[in-house]
C-alpha cells in the first residue's frame, strides 16, 4: 500500500468518526417535542437530554490526552466506537426520561473521546503536507453533521419514530469500528506515559461542569444571581488549581505547557473568537426566522441548509488552498468575511426576506470555513508531534467552554435586551401584541449579531501576530 492511499484510509475512519460524534449533538434537536410527549416531560427536563451530553463532552476532553498515552490513540478510538454503538443501543430501550437522560450522558463521554482522538491520529499518522487537507476532511465530517442533523433527524422520526435517530449510529459504529481495525496504524507515538492525578482530575471536573452549568444557565438565573455568580467563581478557582497542579507537574494528566509555544496559544484564542461567531448565528437566525417570521422548523432549515453546506464542502477545497496561500491570509479574510457578514445581519427586519438571510449567513459561513481550519492547524504543527493528543483535546476543550458561554451569555442578553425594547416601543403604532414582540426580539438579535462582530474584529490584531509566528 503507498503512503497516499495508507493516509486516504486514514481520513475515511477519521471522517466517518467525526460525523458521528458531531451528528450526536445536532440530530436530537428535531426530536425534542417528540420525546417530550413520549416521556410526558417538560422543557425543562428534556434540555437534559443535550446539556447532559454537551457537559459530558465538557468534562472528558481534559482526560483524552492522558488516556490516548495510556492505551494509544487506535484503541482509544476503536473503544469510543463501540462505546457510541452500545450506548445507542441502550438509548433505544429507554422506557422513561431519567434513563434516556443518563444514558444521553454517556454517549457525550464517547463523542467526547472520538474528536480530539481523531485529530491527534491524523497529526501523528499523516505527513506534514497532507495534514491541512487531512483536517479539512475532519472539519468536513464535524460541520456536514449539524447540516444534515435536523433533515435527516426529521426524516426518521416521521417514518420510522425517535428511536431511529439512535439506530442509525450502530450500523455506522460497527463500519468505523472494522476500518479502524483495517486501517488504522498499531503503532503508538512513544512518550513519558502521563499519570492520573486525583486532585487534577478533582479540579478538571469540577471546574468544567460548573463553568458549563453556569453559562448555560445564564439567561435562567441573570448575571447578578447568586447561583451564577456561585458557579462561575467556583468554576475558575477549580480551573486555576488544576492548571497550576498540571504546569508543575513532571508527567502531567494533560500538558498545558503547551500554552508557552505562543502560535499555538494565539490559535487557540482565535479559534475561541470563531466559536462565539459560530454559536452566535446558531442561535439567531433560527429564532427570527421561526419566532419572528412565523417558518415552520422545515422553512427555517431550508433556509439555513445552504449556508450549512457552503461550509462544509468548501472545506476540502480551504485544505487545498493552505499549501499555496498564508495561513494568516486565509484567517484574516474568514474573519473579515465573518465581521462583514454579522454586520449585515444587525440590519434585520421583521419583513427581511428569508433569500436575505440566507446570502449573509453564506458569507458568514465561508468566513468560519476559510478560518476554522488554518487556524486549528498551524496552532498544532507549532508543537512536537508528541504533544498532539495533548492539544487536540485542549482545543476540543476550549470549544466546548466557549460554546457553552456562548449561547449562555446571547440568550441571557436577547432575553433582557427583548424586555428593554418592548418597553421603549410599547403604545407606539404597532397594532398588536405579537408584532410589538417580534420587533423587540428583532432588535435584540440585531444588537447581538452586532455585539458577535464586535468580538470578531477583536481577533484581527491576534492575526497579524499570528502573521509574525508564521515568518519566523
């Protein structure tokens, strides 16, 4: 077998793994009503069934790195494949909510494991110049799922009933599985064997889970809550004991050291801004185009499909791209596309025409694609291809966290900002109730998008820095 056709095998498991693992997150969404008159439970019981899993993925990414030099990457991988076709196969025989909940949790675990195992096997099994393409089949995978998640998702449940999103991983599990077997190099990069510090792992936990639990509850509990406030401090001092224990320690659980190489604490921070743009059109666009506009789930993906997809397929042709131009061209012009993008969209209105949105959300879309990649792989060809495992599951970590604040913090001020306007606007010509609403939660969304842009153009300075990185 050549080396060209060893690394195609490669990203064929990889890429498989990542749907999967991402398609977790994303298909439940379509589901939730129906599950909530399945179970005969409320909102507020169901949202478990993703903020548990979203907190499993949380909490595991610091353990990855330990874990993949503990067994390797190969069988950690193949472990989390099996664990994601066991656990489905459980899901489908939940008979009440507390154990669909549970075991919703436990396939975050293993959808947690998948991601950054994937990355650190193309870093340590793919040559140099093919690994930017590499990660651009993975970041194919990872945005082609949340495109297909709600379609797909809808598809099954109206034909074959909830359980049929579930179903649908065993079959691809078993197929990853076998190729990983196949395919995958036994080989394992050799390194001092990292070792389980219980008070980390103590800090690593806690901190995670109350940070998370805190930015997405914002909007429930407000900034000034004493349950807010409570978490997020509890959440930091946990985060700052187990980043002190893990810098000072000789074979530490996870390697934060690698934050001194500065390209790769500059990626991490820019990947960061690109997950608050991200989150925040997740977040906005469906609710004007549902809430406001009055679409109907199936409306609303149509017009969110097409820039869904932009992304994902022009990712491929980004991996092609990063060899010829700069990586700091490519980054700059995704987040200049991005800030021209979200500045388009504070200019909404009630009567915006859904072809509107979704040519901006297109720009938008290409902006984080062109980014989203360049970004994530000149942070990781920074460090020595031992410190891989390491930093892919940092990145998966830091994504996660800024997620979370992410829409925890945009819904916390859509909420009050809505409120705020339907004051100023009440009694004036709107004829109704429903349209002074929809024109207060038109301005908020316009504000926030705004705000989301903002944030973006904090990153370009960190871009010319990353500019001086790459020439040195």
């Amino acid at each position: 077998m050549n080396k060209k056709q060893f690394e195609r095998n490669i990203l064929t498991v990889v890429f498989i793994g990542a749907f999967l693992a991402t398609l977790g997150t994303s298909i439940i969404n379509i589901a939730i009503p129906v599950l909530m008159d399945e179970f005969g439970s409320n909102v507020d019981q169901i949202k478990w069934t993703m903020s548990g899993f979203m907190l499993a993925m949380g909490t595991i990414a610091p353990i990855t790195g330990y874990l993949g030099e503990k067994i390797g990457y190969r069988k950690l991988y193949v472990f989390s494949l099996i664990g994601l076709g066991v656990i489905s196969l459980l899901i489908i025989q939940s008979n009440d909510i507390y154990t669909l909940v549970t075991f919703r949790t436990l396939q975050g675990i293993v959808c947690g494991i998948i991601a950054p195992s994937s990355i650190a096997l193309v870093y340590q099994h793919v040559d140099k110049d093919r690994q930017p393409f590499a990660i651009s089949i993975f970041s194919l995978a990872s945005m082609l799922a949340p495109a297909m998640g709600p379609v797909l998702g809808g598809g099954l449940i109206d034909i074959f009933g909830w359980r049929s999103i579930f179903i649908i991983n065993i079959p691809l599990s078993i197929l990853a599985v076998l190729l990983s077997y196949k395919f995958l190099p036994s080989n394992r990069i050799r390194v001092n064997s990292s070792r389980i510090n219980i008070t980390s792992l103590f800090c690593s936990v806690i901190g995670t889970i109350s940070l998370l639990i805190g930015f997405s509850y914002i909007s429930q509990w407000g900034v000034t809550s004493g349950k807010f406030i409570t978490t997020i401090i509890m959440g930091s001092i946990f985060l700052i004991l187990f980043f002190y224990k893990e810098s000072n320690s000789s074979n530490p659980m996870l390697n934060v050291r690698v934050f001194n190489n500065r390209t790769f604490a500059i990626s991490i921070f820019i990947s960061c801004i690109i997950t608050v743009a991200l989150y925040a059109g997740a977040l906005l666009t469906p609710i004007f185009l549902q809430n406001v506009q009055g679409m109907s789930a199936l409306e609303a993906g149509q017009v969110l499909l097409p820039s869904s997809l932009v992304m994902a397929l022009s990712m491929p042709v980004i991996g092609k791209l990063y060899s010829r131009v700069k990586t700091f061209k490519l980054v700059l012009v995704g987040l200049s596309l991005i800030i021209v993008g979200s500045i388009k969209l504070s200019d909404l209105a009630v009567d915006t025409t859904g072809l509107y949105v979704m040519m901006w959300m297109i720009v938008r879309s290409i902006g984080i694609a062109l980014s989203t990649m360049p970004v994530m792989n000149i942070g990781m060809m920074a460090l020595p291809i031992e410190l891989t495992g390491h930093a892919s599951a940092i990145n998966n970590w830091a994504r996660q966290i800024m997620g979370s604040l992410s829409l925890g913090v945009f819904g916390s001020i859509m909420t009050s900002k809505t409120l705020e306007y339907t004051q100023q606007i009440e009694g004036s010509y709107l004829e109704n109730q429903f349209d002074l609403i929809s024109q207060a939660t038109v301005l908020s969304i316009n504000d926030i998008y705004l705000l989301s842009a903002l944030i973006v153009i904090i990153g370009i300075p960190f871009v010319f820095l990353l500019r001086k990185q790459e020439c040195n």
